[in-house]
C-alpha cells in the first residue's frame, strides 16, 4: 500500500502536465510518443508540484478497511 501511495504522489507531477496536455490540444488521444515526452529526467521524484491526490486517499481507506 505504501508503494502505491508514493508512486502515486510521485507521478502526480506527470498527471497534471498530461491533463494540460489534453486540454490545449483538440485531440482527446495522444500516441505513446507525445506522452512519454512529458517525462522529465530532470525534475527530482518528489518536488513541490507534487501531491496527494484521490487515489492516495482512496488506497488509505481500502488499507484501513482491510485492517
């Protein structure tokens, strides 16, 4: 569960670029070379465009349930 938290607050950066992406093209699919375009080795794992989203919030709630 921990895994699946950090992997989704890490690519929450890359998430939000991708929506952006969507939104100021008039294609509603983009091919797998316009999308792996967006990753950037640049940018560090966890900076401060990161953040908990839904998913994270949700993966929480199934791991309090279970437990």
């Amino acid at each position: 569960m921990l895994g699946a938290i950090i992997g989704d607050v890490a690519g929450s950066y890359y998430e939000v670029l991708e929506v952006k992406a969507i939104r100021e093209s008039s294609l509603k699919r983009r091919s797998y070379e316009d999308r792996i375009k967006v990753l950037d080795n640049s940018v560090s794992l966890f900076d401060d465009n990161c953040s908990c989203t839904d998913d994270s919030i949700l993966t929480m709630a199934i791991m309090d349930a279970i437990i």
